[in-house]
C-alpha cells in the first residue's frame, strides 16, 4: 500500500502540487490555508472538551469565534496571539487509554495505527465541510485542501530524500513519535527496556552485595604456595631454612650475640646523644629539697 500511496503521490498529487504553488501567490496560499485551519479549530475545541481541557477549548474556541467573524470565514488570522493547538479524535481515544493497536498505510491517506484510522473517520463524518449540501462544491473543497497540504510539504520532501535510507521505516517511525508526543501534550512516558519490564532491574543494594561478596574476607587471604625447590651452592630455600632456635643450637656463628647498648645501674653519667637518660640507682624515695 504504501508503494501504491508513493506511485499516486508521484504520478498526480506531486505533479499538481507544485502547478498549484507556481499559480497561487503566496498571500492567496495563506488565506487559502487559515480558511481550513479554522474549520479544523472547530474540531480542535470539540476535542479539547472530550478531553477535559477547558482552558484548552475556551483558547480554541475563541480562536474560531474571532476569526469566523472578523477574520472573514478565517482567512484572516487575527487571533495569532493565541496558541493554535492539535486535536483530534484519535488523540482523545489515547487521551481515555484506547491503545494505538498496529501500524497500516491506508490507501490516499498515508500512514496511520488503527485508533487513528478510527479517528479519521469520525473526524471527517463530524467535519464542517460534510455539511456543505451542494456535493460538487464539497468534494471541490476537499480537492482544494488535499492539493494545499501537499503543497505545503514539498519543502519536507527534500529533506526526506535527502536523510533517509528506508523511507518506509523513517515516515513509520516518524509518525508513531509525532502521534504519541500530541496524544501525551510533548511529554510521553519514559520507555521501559525489558529488564525494567520483567523486574530484572538490579538495585543499589544488590549491586553493593555482589561487590561485597566478591571481594575475599581478611581471613580468607589465600596462602602462598610453598614450591621445593633444589638446592645449589650450598644455598638453602627460604622453606629449608631452619628456625631460629635451631640454627642458634648448631650454627656457632649464630650463639655469637650482637652488641647491644645496656645501662647498668652504675652508669649515671649524663649522656646528651642517647635518647633515655639513666634513672639512679638508689631505692630510695628522692627527697625534694
């Protein structure tokens, strides 16, 4: 279908398009798009009140109010100091939590999901236009707008050729985020990955306990591996070497002691390079004079 959509688009609507944005001068192509912008505002305040947003509607509702009447049916827009929203009736089934079910291409009307497929067809059954009772100047009016939107996206369309690989997957992707960023208001939730999905998110704790567990116990430090090795030069290992009982017992050289510093109770001569001076020798209590 969409190979379809794109042969049409190429073959007629593309074609025309860009006669109908030679011949109308930019002023008529304003005015032209005001004049539909203001019957959609129509719908826009309907669909702000099914969704409970009745700041939203009175905005849009004195947008329609203001420009029908002096901006002369809307081809004026005299109200641009009031923000112009998107709403229609798919947005409202998604406001109330209707899921979008799956993505399709329709025949002439471009992507959509099939709750916006269901809000297409009650917005064009609840549309201004439909109540026109003359059929030729009602399908002329749908022509008209059709040829203006197209118009409107030549522009995008170099753009498109010119970043996209998979035109499919890019217009798909691209319209599945416009769509929930309008049903959403620009915040949609944030998108769980599936171990979020499936409560396999590890929390701080448990990440603190792996580490904790990882990591050996100061009694657990393993021991190094003693190795025989042989023997040569008369050196011996490090794990053959006897003690130091032992080796003072059989080692002569060993029973040799090294000179240590000792102070005997005689030695009370005051010294002033050694660290601890003599204490007297006498136990007797000193008197304080």
């Amino acid at each position: 279908m969409y190979k379809f959509n794109d042969t049409v688009d190429k073959a007629v609507l593309k074609p025309v398009a860009k006669g109908y944005s030679t011949i109308i001068p930019e002023p008529g192509k304003i005015m032209i798009t005001n004049f539909f912008s203001n019957l959609d505002d129509i719908l826009v305040t309907i669909n702000d009140l099914l969704q409970l947003k009745f700041a939203q509607a009175a905005s849009d509702g004195t947008r329609v109010l203001f420009n029908s009447t002096f901006g002369i049916l809307g081809l004026f827009n005299i109200t641009d100091r009031l923000e112009k929203h998107n709403e229609d009736f798919g947005q409202t089934l998604g406001y109330w939590g209707i899921g979008s079910g799956p993505y399709v291409v329709l025949p002439f009307f471009g992507p959509r999901t099939v709750r916006d497929s269901i809000g297409l067809y009650v917005d064009s059954y609840a549309s201004p236009i439909r109540l026109i009772p003359n059929i030729p100047t009602r399908n002329t009016m749908y022509v008209t707008r059709t040829i203006n939107l197209r118009a409107g996206l030549l522009d995008q369309e170099k753009i498109l050729e010119e970043a996209a690989i998979d035109r499919y997957a890019f217009t798909r992707d691209a319209y599945l985020q416009q769509r929930q960023s309008l049903v959403y208001d620009g915040n949609p939730p944030r998108e769980k990955f599936d171990d979020e999905e499936n409560g396999d998110t590890p929390d701080k704790t448990s990440i603190e306990d792996k580490q904790e567990n990882s990591q050996p116990a100061v009694g657990d430090t393993p021991k190094p591996e003693v190795v025989d090795t042989p023997v040569s030069h008369g050196m011996e290992s490090p794990a053959q070497q006897p003690s130091s009982d032992t080796a003072s017992s059989s080692d002569p050289a060993s029973s040799v002691q090294q000179p240590t510093e000792m102070v005997t109770p005689a030695d009370t001569t005051f010294n002033p390079y050694r660290m601890e001076q003599p204490m007297p020798t006498t136990t007797e209590n000193p008197v304080l004079n």
